[in-house]
C-alpha cells in the first residue's frame, strides 16, 4: 500500500484543507470584534484595518497569539465573567489598539515580531512560524506577551541560539521530505514557536501547546537534538494549532467552555491508558483534549510509518532512525488511534457538536484505510502495559531513597502475585522470574525494571493476538485483561503516592 498517497488525503476537504480552515477562523474573529465594538472602540477600530488589509497583513494579525487572547478575554469577561491569569479589561483594549495601528502599515511580519529584518524564521516566511525571542518586540506587545506567558506557565521562554535554530530547521526540512503536503499545512497554523529551558515549571515537557494560547507551540531546547523528534514535535504541536483554529470556527463541541465552568460530574473523561496518572489524575482526559489526541495520533501514525519506510534512504542526511527511536513506533500510533477513536464514540459522542462528530468520522475512515491489522476493538493490554514499562523506564533515572526501595520491594510482591493469578487463570506456566527487588540496596531500581519487562513480555507473547488474553481464559471468572489493568492502575496509585512523600519526584504527565 503506498501510504504517502494519504499526505495528500489529510490535507484535502473537508477537513485537512488549511485555508478553508484558516478562513473560517479570520470570518470568526471578525464577528468577535464586531460583537466588542459597540463597548471597546479599539476593536471597531481594528476591524476596519482588516479590511483594508491585504491577506499576508490580515493572516499574521489574526494568528498573533497575543491578539487572540486580548479577544477571547473581552468575550468571556461579557459571558463568564473575570478569569484566573487574565490580562485586564484595559489591557487587552490597549493590545487591540496596539494590533490596529500595526495593520495600518500594511507590515507583512506579526505584531509581536518588531523588527521584521532580525526574525528568524523556520521556513518560508509566507506560511511557517518564527522563532519567538523574548524582547525582540521591544515594545509594549513584546513586553505584554512575555509577562503574560511567565504568569500563564510560571517561567518564561529562552532566546534561542543559533544551534536551536538550525535543529529546528533540518526537522523541519526533514518533516518536508516525509509528508510535505500536510506539514505544511499544518505548520501554516503556527506562527510562533518558542524555546523552553526544560527545567524549573517546564521540566518534563517535552513539547506543548493550549486551547488557551494559541498560534505559539512551545518545544523542550534540552530535546532539539535529534531531527527525527524535531519533526514529529512539530508536527504534533503544529496539529494541535491547526484543530484549535478549526474549533474557533465549528461546532467541535456542544458547549464550548473549559471544564470549570462546569461541575465535575458533568464532565466525561477517556483515560488515555498509556500515560502515567500521578495524584490528580491527569490521563483522565476531557472530550476536547481525546479529540486532539486522536486527530495527532492519526497523522503521527501516517508520519511515523513513512519515517521507518524510508529511514534507510534519509540517514546519511538527517541521522539514524535506531532503537530507541526518537519517533513514536507508528504501531503504537495506530493503536491509541484506535482506541480514543472507540473511546470517543463510548464516552464523549454526546459532546461532540456536529462538526466534531463528522471530523471523527472522516478521521476514522481514513484510519481505517491506512491500517490493515487493527486492534480488536475494545482491546486494551497492550495500552495498559506501555504504561507499566513508562513507569520502569523512568524508575531507573529516579534518585535512591530507603522509603522508594521499600515501596518497590512491595510492588515487587504484589505483582508478582497478581502476575501468576493471571497465569493460571489462562493455563500457562510462570517459567524462571527474575530476581525480585529488595527492600535496601542499590540495585532495587534495576531489579523492578526487570521484573517488569519480564512480566510483560510474557503476557504480551502469551496474547494470542498479541492484544488480549481473555481468549485464553479456561473458567468463568474475571477476566485476565482487567486482573491486569487493575494491577497497574494499583501500582501506578503507589508509585504517585511515594514520589509526592518528601525527597520523591513528581513527573509531568505524558500523552
């Protein structure tokens, strides 16, 4: 099957076409100012520029982030009310001005770009983002943005050097090479990307983006390193962008508020299996959030099997595609697509507007062109048991403690226990375990880890389909499948409970 034809199919209608997006975002936008107009002068005011604006001059105002939340603030203070971390009325009247005045001199570059001859660009300046530097603007936008991303994330964004720059570049180049036509398109959503240090409030996040702040994705400076994560990253996050921009425009969603405006028992949650939960729960995701998931795990699915198609081709240019690959295996892409598209229709369908319930479809049908050898459905194992190897893997870079090893020494045994329930109760035999962790020494870490990988590796090879074992199962009873999720839904329980304890280490969530 040549799955590149599919580069050219996400990037079509009725939903891959970015222009028709892109437009129906600008239409409203417009209808947004116009609604303000009658109470902030400054928006009739820029509704006016915009239409005398030519569409290079219109594209970059109306995708400045700054711009965007000055509105959305104005419009939730009239529906909602005051918000947490919002800039004052004043303010965002202040920064509309601001954009009106920049419209005016028909400038091609954004608002927050200032001097448009220093930008440093990923791309074409036409149609990719630039890389954002604190106090390029030097102005009262610039200073405005960067004040508002250390309240919005409690840290501030790094000044990228000429390195940062030529490692996004050469993923970019190489996203270019793999799927040209839906990158770029895609990438047309972003129009700033900035750097993070990787430490302090952004440890642990690899690469991110918000509903909230859109038309800025924000990439880890510690993790530009190979192109290959580069790529992927930008893709993702530029996708994110590009959903957010459709959202603005249709019916995604029912009712289109933040889940605070509701209480918790309104809100369905999908539990994306394969990422770690923590204390509060964060793999439990709103209709909103599996959307966005589901729409970048399809094209990350795409993306990722023509990377290993033609990873041999590209390395002498953009490096190894070796294990560990610093891509998502396009097999487990396929398969959390496949799973958040089931868990949409289970949990969220009833959510989803029209648009959202027609944008699951035609992702849906193009998923299932692409994949040959799904999942059955309702399959979840292989889900649960990407989270169990996650937590070992990260088990062997945490810290030494008495009260960690204690913990793991415990785990050790439980789940060793539940591990030969499960294999009796599919008629295997156990085999030789590995040494089990002990209570004190320095090797309790590897020792977990291993037991681990023993444990699922085993109960992957057993899965006659390699994505269930309730087939095996000789005697009613519970089932195997959710002997072990419950197993690792227990264990990741612990595991959160002990990092938050004084001298443990909390991680931030996966996706």
């Amino acid at each position: 099957m040549d799955l590149g034809a599919f580069d050219t199919t996400l990037s079509r209608k009725p939903f891959g076409d970015s222009p028709y997006v892109r437009d129906q975002m600008h239409l409203a936008f417009k209808r947004r100012l116009e609604g303000l107009g009658a109470s902030v002068p400054a928006a009739r005011h820029l509704l006016t520029a915009l239409q005398r604006a030519r569409p290079r001059t219109e594209y970059r105002a109306l995708g400045d982030p700054l711009l965007r939340q000055a509105v959305q603030q104005l419009l939730a203070l009239e529906t909602v009310g005051p918000r947490r971390n919002s800039l004052s009325p004043q303010l965002c009247a202040q920064v509309i001005e601001a954009v009106s005045q920049h419209v005016e001199t028909g400038a091609d570059h954004g608002p927050l770009q200032g001097d448009p001859v220093g930008a440093r660009w990923l791309g074409d300046p036409s149609d990719t983002p630039w890389i954002y530097s604190p106090g390029q603007d030097g102005g009262p936008l610039g200073e405005t943005f960067d004040r508002f991303v250390e309240q919005q994330f409690a840290a501030g964004l790094e000044r990228p050097d000429e390195s940062d720059l030529a490692r996004l570049r050469q993923g970019y180049r190489l996203l270019g090479e793999l799927l040209p036509l839906t990158s770029r398109g895609a990438l047309s959503h972003t129009h700033l990307i900035g750097i993070t240090s990787g430490t302090d409030a952004w440890e642990g996040k690899a690469s991110s983006s918000q509903f909230t702040v859109v038309g800025i994705v924000f990439l880890n400076r510690k993790l530009l390193q190979n192109p290959w994560w580069v790529a992927e990253h930008l893709l993702h996050e530029a996708l994110h962008q590009k959903l957010y921009d459709f959202r603005h425009a249709h019916s995604v969603l029912v009712r289109d508020l933040d889940d605070s405006a509701h209480a918790p028992a309104e809100v369905r949650r999908v539990v994306s299996l394969w990422n770690v939960p923590g204390l509060d729960g964060s793999n439990r995701w709103n209709a909103h959030r599996t959307m966005a998931a589901f729409h970048v795990y399809v094209h990350l699915a795409l993306l990722c099997s023509l990377a290993e198609q033609n990873a041999h081709r590209l390395r002498d240019v953009h490096g190894p595609l070796d294990a560990p690959s610093p891509m998502t295996p396009s097999r487990k892409a396929f398969e959390r697509a496949r799973y958040l598209a089931e868990s949409l229709r289970a949990e969220c369908w009833d959510e989803l507007g029209l648009a959202g319930r027609r944008l699951v479809d035609w992702l849906g049908a193009v998923l299932d062109a692409m994949d040959q050898t799904p999942p059955p459905p309702g399959s979840f194992l292989h889900l649960v048991l990407d989270r169990y190897l996650k937590e070992a893997r990260r088990l062997r870079k945490a810290p030494a403690s008495d009260d960690l090893a204690t913990t793991l020494a415990a785990l050790g045994r439980s789940e060793a226990e539940t591990f030969r329930a499960v294999l009796s109760a599919v008629g295997a035999e156990a085999g030789p375990a590995p040494r089990p962790a002990q209570e004190h020494g320095t090797g309790s870490h590897a020792a977990f880890a291993q037991q681990r990988h023993h444990i699922a590796d085993t109960l992957l090879r057993l899965a006659p389909n390699g994505y269930s074992l309730d087939p095996l199962c000789r005697t009613p009873g519970p089932s195997a499948d959710e002997m072990v999720r419950a197993m690792v839904e227990a264990s990741s329980r612990e595991l959160a409970a002990s990092s938050a304890r004084p001298g443990g280490r909390r991680r931030a969530p996966g996706r």
